[in-house]
C-alpha cells in the first residue's frame, strides 16, 4: 500500500523539524554553558526576596528590618531575615506571524527566533528555572504554562519551530495581555519578534506588563528588511497580507526611501520601548548573536551594580 503524498510530506517535514531542534540544541547548550549561564543567573536573580527567618540585631544591620513584635517578646532586638527567591520563571513570547517566514539568509526570522529562544530556555533549565511559551501571530497561537525541565524546554523549542499558524498577522496586545493575566509572580518575559506592525496600540499592554515583570525585547532582523539590494526590478510582496508591489531597485531615490521608512519605524519602536522600560537586543539573521547576547548580559550586570 502506496503512503498518500501529504502523509509523506509531513513526515519529512517533521524530520527536518528534529534534526533543526537537535541542532539547536548542541549549539545552545554549550553556549549557555561557557558563556552565558552565568550571566544569566546573576542578571535575573534576586529579583524578589521571601521571609525566611528571625535572628538577633547585629550591630550593621538594616533598622528597617527590625521586628518590633518579636523584639517586644523577647526583650531583645531581632530583625526578619531574608532569602533572595531561588526560582524564576521565563515566559517565551514568539512571533509566529507570516513575516517570520521570510529570510534571505541561511535562517528564517522564525529559525533566529527559535535559536534566540533556546538560549533562554536552556539558561533557565541549568539555573532550575521553569520555562513557558506563548506563541502569537494577531492573536494567541498556543500557551504553554511554565514547567521546568530539559525535556519541556526542548517541547518549547520544537513548538516554536513546528507551529503552523492559523493568522498571519501581526500583534502583540493579545499574547501581552495573557502574560499580564496568568503571570502571578514576578517573572522574566522575552518577547521575539520582528517588531513589524501596523500600529502601536500594544504599547498599553505592554507598559502593563513591564510594570509587573521583567520584559526583554529581542527584535530579530533580515538585512534585506533593513536595506535594498541594487537588484533591479523586483516584486516586493508582504507576506502578512498577500500585497505585492513592483519597485526599482536600481533607482537611488528608491532605497534612499526605503532606508528614510526603516529608520522611521526603528526610531517609534526603540522610543515606545524605552517609554515602557524596556531593554532592546537586535538580532541580524546574518550576523552571529552570541556577541549581541553577551553585550546586553554584561550592560545589565553592569547596572545592577551601579
């Protein structure tokens, strides 16, 4: 019995999927390891602290700390004690819209965005931090709640690779506004995305939940959406909306146009997120990100300090 055509195409394609997600997950792991885990840990923890315990005043210590009820008790100063929360959880925001299929180089955005993704999820693996997704295009694709684990991490990145999305727009109010509402606890949320919009109405949301989180934008870039080719005539189509337009790229005025949009767009995205207090990482499908990475790791560390 002959298998139907589609039956066999899915298989390669979910073959394909493995192979990708295994290779993303060597590369990730060893990175995380050598370099980044532990810049990772010291840059999100100690976000939050939890009562631990009593203990007799030192000389040194913090007055605000001392508990007059217990002091009263036991004719003696005590202060609460402290413990930093061991346990973070990173929420993955992805976007699986249309244009995250486009790439003129080795990778797709979708693929950057999937490694860009791991990075985080292994981090917080090897740190014992529990991992969640939120997949969206204009609305919520998928939700998965934060677990930890290696294998759930890799459930993660397979999802993210293997999502076959049902919209092909783009909008980040509707996966914002889930973390804004199952999020209880102080907590780490990367939104991956091209940033490529319409509007800017989620800017609401999004100072929301910055307000309550720790959010990181990891904007992920085609040089081709950055700057013409002088290629001649060429059709241009969004892969959004299906709209498709003729254009000369050989003509100066033409790319000089189209760099004046992009850096009109880049300018209101980096402007709407330092308003909501959000940190920016840029990501080139062409370049290496591990330098990129390591940069806003040790900027953060840095003020932290500071």
């Amino acid at each position: 019995m002959n298998r139907e055509p589609a039956q066999t195409d899915n298989d390669a394609r979910l073959t394909r999927i493995l192979k990708r997600v295994r290779r993303i997950e060597l590369l990730t792991r060893g990175m995380v390891k050598e370099m980044l885990g532990g810049q990772y840990h010291s840059r999100f923890k100690g976000q939050g602290i939890e009562f631990d315990d009593f203990r007799e005043y030192q000389p040194g210590d913090d007055v605000r700390f001392i508990d007059w009820n217990v002091t009263a008790r036991m004719n003696d100063p005590f202060v609460r004690k402290y413990v930093e929360e061991r346990e973070l959880s990173v929420m993955l925001c992805v976007d699986v819209s249309g244009s995250g299929d486009y790439g003129s180089q080795d990778d797709s955005k979708r693929e950057r965005a999937a490694e860009i993704a791991a990075v985080f999820a292994f981090s917080a693996v090897q740190n014992q931090d529990k991992v969640g997704l939120t997949l969206f295009s204009d609305q919520v694709e998928q939700y998965l709640p934060a677990r930890k684990g290696a294998s759930h991490a890799l459930r993660v990145l397979r999802d993210i690779l293997n999502n076959q999305p049902k919209h092909q727009g783009t909008d980040l109010k509707p996966a914002l506004d889930l973390a804004l509402n199952r999020i209880a606890h102080r907590a780490l949320v990367i939104l991956v995305s091209d940033f490529i919009t319409t509007d800017s109405s989620w800017e609401k949301s999004l100072r929301g939940v910055a307000a309550k989180h720790d959010v990181v934008a990891a904007q992920i870039m085609d040089p081709r959406e950055i700057e013409l080719p002088k290629a001649g005539r060429v059709c241009l189509e969004d892969p959004e909306t299906g709209e498709q337009i003729l254009v000369n790229t050989s003509h100066p005025a033409v790319r000089e146009q189209f760099a004046a949009r992009v850096a009109e767009r880049q300018m209101a995205l980096e402007h709407l997120l330092r308003r909501c207090g959000v940190e920016r990482i840029a990501i080139r499908t062409d370049q290496d990100y591990v330098p990129a990475l390591k940069a806003y790791f040790r900027t953060r560390k840095r003020r932290r300090r500071g």
